[in-house]
C-alpha cells in the first residue's frame, strides 16, 4: 500500500510543477498518455455493469475498497487519455483517509490547463469519477 | 448544378460571425459538426434580435399593434416552411422543438390506433430519436418495432427490406440521410413500396432538410420531421409536416391554450389546424429567425448547397481513405453531410480530444445509434459533418490534426 508522506495539497504541488515543465499542448497529452498506459490494469472481475462510471460515453470502472481506514482505488477507461486522466486523480486520491478526500479541492486540473476536462461535459466522464469517488468516501 | 467555387464559399462564410473566432489561443477554428447543429447566419441572429426589440407579443389573440405583427411574421414562418418543403397546406406544418418532438408526437398521437401485432418497421442505422418514441407506442399497444439490416457498406438492404414489408406493417418511418454514416436513403422508393402496402410513412428529414432539395409532394410520405437548427435556423424550433386530413383524424397531443375551442370542466373541442396540435404559447421568436434562414438559403439555392456539399464531403471521405492508420465507417454510393471513421489503435474519444487541441470540432461517440453501432461492432466512432460553408482547405486541417492525434499516440 502506497504509504503517503505528504497532503493531497502538496500531491497537486508536486503536479502541477510537473506539468510546468511541458512546452506545449502535446508534450502535455503525450505524458497524459503515457500515464494512461501505465495504469496498473483493473481485475477483469470488476469490469462489469455494477462498477461502471454512469455518465462517461468512454467507458469507465472503477471500484473503491477501504483498506487501513484508507480507501484504496482501481479504474480503467478504454480511452486512453482518461485513462491518464484517472491516473492523476488517483495520485491524488490513492489510499487516503476518506476525510481527507471529501476534503480535497481538486484545483490542479485549472493549474494544469486541464480544467475542461473537468466540465459537465458527459462525453468525458472524469466529473462523474470524482463525485462517484467522493461517494463511496462518504459512505465508507 | 455547379457547387459554390472557393471564393464564393469565402464570401459566404464571412456571413457567419462564429466562423471567424478561434479556439484554443490562437487556433482558427474549424467546425466540422454541422450534424449535431449548424452555425448560423447573421440575418438569423438579426431576426431574433429584431423580434425582441420590436415584435414581440403573444400571437393569436392580443388586440394590439404587436400581437398582430407578430401573429402575422409567426404564420409567415409557417407558410415558408411549407413552401421550402413543398407541403401543399400550411394548415399540415405544426411548429414543435424539433425532430425528436415531431416524431414523438406521431407515436404518441397516431401511434394510438396501434393494437397487439402490428408492425413498426424502422432500420438499424436510425437515430434514438427515431427508434425510443415507437419503443413507447409499442410497450403501451403491443405493437412490435422491427428493424430493416444493412448491407456491408452502410446502406439499407433493400432485398430485406421487401421481405419485412407485410400487411402488418403499419408505420415504417426512416431516416432520409443517416447522421452517423452520412448514407442518403432511396426513401421515394422505399415510400412507393410501403404505400402500395397500406403503411404509413414517417421521413426523419433531420440531416437531410439542410442538404437536399425536398418536396414533400413529390416524395409521398404522410410525415416529415425536421428541426431548424441543423440548417442555419435556431435552436429549439422544427416542424412536423403533414396532410391536414391525417392530422385531422388524430388525438390531440399536448393540452392547454391554443388548442382548444370550447373548455367546460367536463369537457373540450378542439382548435382548428394547426392550433389543435401547438399548446401553449408557441416559440415565436425562433419560428420567426427560422423563416429568416430558409430566406438565406433559398438565396443560396438548396440544389448549389446539395452539390457543394456533396463535393467537400466526397472528396473528405476519400482523402480520409487514402490517410494511413484512418478506415471509414461505411462507403455509401450517395453520401450526405457526414463521413465517419475510426482511426487504428486510438479510441474515438481520444481522437475528438487531440483534433481538438488542433482547432478541429469533430464528434466521438455512439452519435445517438448505439442499435447502429452494435451493428458496426464498436462502441463509438468519429465523425466530420460538413456543410455548405466548409472547405476543402478545413479538410486538409482536419488530416493535420489526425497526423498529431497519431504521433502523439506514438502510432504514426
């Protein structure tokens, strides 16, 4: 289990400087990418209806268990750059007291330039991760 | 007829102020989802500006000065829709939100005569919006939807379609242009044959309103539907088209003013067509703007849009073929406004996204056919829709921006 040594605060610090290192859009998203395929893959057992992320027109699952009091978090997308997309949310979120990520603003997605990703649009998905995150925070 | 030449297609476009902004900082934007919705013209944007400031007034029963200008420009619109499309009866011209209002209200209104074996005969490439409101009609009589196959290259298949054709077949509504494949269906064909079968016949002219000549006393379908906002009009407005008799002989749809005669708390009668079919207060500001576009493009001339369109979008789908890593979706003989594709190893969705980052509005998805797409065997596609303001320069931007999407992705 990833044991964290520092806040969700400075997890998107620590991001955001990454990002600051990129030239421009397509360094951006080729390490989106890059990101996405090294996701570790999600057990084809939890691949089903059951952990579908509703509102994605990509597909997404995900399930969340709590572990240690911790909540600890396996997804995938068939897109690849939600794919990478879910692997930033989950460098922020990964195995963290559920407190903590109701807690959380996730404000680096605007540092990022990322921020559209973040949208009501339904064709992304990534909102309905985070709130559906949130939720099984809430209920854990 | 000759399509507009490249000048001509610039000067058109300065007509269009969304056309000249751009996306992303710098980027100048190339719009490439014209079947999803269409830009509009200045002229359209003046027309609703001018209702608000000027016109505005409830229609068909104020006393005043407005009430009566806006009553007469709204039934003006009403008449110019009929004429644009050939319908010999305004009276048959009911103003809804749309295309999917259109086709729900003959589900729920016609659809009612319906009973336990009857058959509803659709295709597999329809949108949602063609195939939910007779899913509803079905479930509530116990009438059965059934669904005409298609061939490998993305067309009806027409041999099969003969073979559904049966005196249980009631309604068979069809698309005329697909939205996801861009295939132009033989519907005049397909209307004669179900009509000889006792059928009525319900056109989806979504996709093919804004591209095609139409004239409905020619084509011989019962029902048309269609929406404003696909062909330069406003969101929000389109119309049902149909005999006033058909009409006539249908239950009302939607209750409340308009479409009444008499009101007692036992009872109503109804309004005389259209009235009967538009409760409430109608949406007169788009009706209005929408007239305003079928003036543009009339002026244009609908056989100089159907041939320009034809153009930038056939020479699209083969540029798109020839493009390495890109397959298309479907390879009809007469193509409409749409080409679709899927590009090797990258997901439609990820590919939307990057073209974007380019500049370029293309559409990832299951563009409302999943049915279609189980057809297809994947869960999405891309698709360019053009219209007759788009280049053959915007193509070779789109193509650009696949290059980087597959570079990116490492699979170029």
């Amino acid at each position: 289990m990833l044991r964290h040594m520092n806040s969700i605060a400075e997890a998107q610090a620590e991001l955001i400087d990454e990002f600051s290192m990129f030239e421009d859009w397509q360094e951006k998203y080729a390490y989106i990418i890059d990101l996405g395929r090294e996701l570790d893959p999600m057990p084809e057992e939890f691949k089903d209806e059951a952990h579908k992320v509703k509102g994605c027109q990509s597909q997404v699952w995900l399930h969340a268990e709590p572990r240690e009091g911790k909540l600890h978090l396996q997804a995938e997308s068939d897109a690849l750059i939600v794919q990478g997309l879910i692997a930033l949310v989950l460098r922020i979120y990964q195995d963290r007291e559920p407190a903590e990520i109701l807690d959380a603003d996730l404000g680096f997605f605007e540092d990022i330039g990322l921020m559209s990703h973040l949208s009501m649009n339904r064709t992304n998905g990534l909102h309905s991760m985070i709130n559906t995150i949130r939720a099984y925070a809430a209920s854990a | 007829m000759k399509p507009f030449a490249p000048a001509e297609i610039c000067k058109i476009r300065e007509d269009f102020p969304i056309l000249q902004r751009k996306v992303h900082g710098d980027r100048d934007l190339v719009y490439l989802d014209n079947a999803a919705t269409s830009q509009k013209p200045l002229c359209v944007i003046e027309a609703l500006n001018h209702y608000y400031r000027q016109t505005n007034a409830n229609v068909h029963r104020g006393m005043h000065a407005l009430a009566e200008e806006a009553t007469a420009d709204y039934e003006a619109a009403r008449a110019k829709v009929a004429n644009f499309l050939g319908a010999t009866d305004p009276k048959g011209v009911i103003f809804t939100r749309g295309t999917t209002e259109s086709i729900n209200l003959v589900a729920q209104c016609w659809g009612q005569q319906l009973q336990a074996g009857d058959e509803i005969l659709i295709s597999v490439m329809e949108h949602h919006s063609n195939i939910v409101p007779w899913q509803l009609i079905a479930q509530r009589t116990g009438a059965t939807v059934k669904a005409i196959p298609l061939t490998s290259s993305g067309e009806l298949d027409l041999e099969a379609f003969e073979t559904l054709l049966n005196p249980k077949t009631k309604m068979l509504s069809l698309t005329q242009i697909s939205n996801a494949l861009g295939t132009v269906n033989p519907v005049k064909e397909m209307i004669a044959k179900a009509k000889a079968n006792g059928t009525t016949v319900l056109i989806d002219g979504a996709q093919s309103a804004p591209h095609l000549p139409i004239n409905l006393s020619e084509l011989g379908c019962d029902f048309y539907a269609c929406s404003a906002h696909k062909m330069c009009g406003p969101t929000g407005i389109g119309a049902l088209i149909a005999s006033p008799e058909l009409l006539n002989a249908m239950p009302p749809w939607q209750g409340g003013g308009e479409m009444i005669d008499q009101v007692t708390i036992e009872s109503s009668t109804w309004a005389d067509l259209p009235y009967k079919f538009e409760a409430g207060t109608p949406n007169i500001g788009d009706a209005i703007a929408w007239a305003s576009a079928i003036d543009y493009i009339q002026t244009l001339g609908m056989a100089r849009i159907e041939a320009t369109v034809q153009e930038v979008v056939n020479d699209a789908a083969s540029r798109l073929e020839q493009e390495p890593g890109v397959r298309l979706t479907a390879h009809p003989t007469e193509r409409g406004g749409a080409v679709s594709f899927w590009l090797d190893e990258i997901h439609p969705h990820d590919v939307a996204q990057l073209v974007d980052q380019s500049g370029v509005a293309i559409r990832a998805g299951h563009v409302c056919c999943q049915p279609l797409m189980k057809h297809l065997g994947h869960p999405a596609l891309n698709r360019a829709s053009y219209h007759f303001y788009n280049t053959q320069e915007e193509t070779t931007r789109l193509l650009e921006a696949i290059r980087i999407a597959r570079k990116i992705f490492g699979v170029a």
